[in-house]
C-alpha cells in the first residue's frame, strides 16, 4: 500500500521561480475566515434574529417600567 503523499506548503516550493511579492503579502495575513463558511450563516442568523427580538421586546418593557419609576418618583 502506497503511503500518503504530505502536504505541501509555502516553505516546500523548489525551483528558481520566484513567487509574485503581493501574493506572498496576502498570504502573509493569514485570513482564515475568508471564505466564510456557509454553516455559521445558517447558525447564527437565527441566534441574532432572536436576541435582537428580545432585545427590542424587553428594552421596551423596561423603558417603560423606568418611566413609570421616574414618574412615581416626582410625584
């Protein structure tokens, strides 16, 4: 049975041909998250809508619980 090739990175390259200097400065700044995975989308679109949700919901209560106060206190 053949054994697995390794990987090849960045280090490994032979020959005399020099790699293109903004190649190497965009590789040099390691985007990781480029390109976004579609998964998170999909996970954390619904966790945002719903805590967005209760934020406005709840903020709301409590701007008006907070009113109240305020207008009980001068009272």
């Amino acid at each position: 049975m053949p054994s697995p090739m390794p990987k090849r990175t960045d280090d490994d390259r032979s020959g005399s041909r020099q790699a293109n200097p903004e190649v190497q400065s965009v590789r040099s700044l390691n985007l990781v998250w480029l390109p976004m995975d579609g998964r998170l989308i999909l996970v954390v679109a619904p966790i945002l809508l719903a805590a967005s949700w209760a934020v406005f919901h709840i903020g709301r209560a409590a701007v008006g619980q907070l009113q109240l106060l305020l207008k009980r206190a001068r009272a």
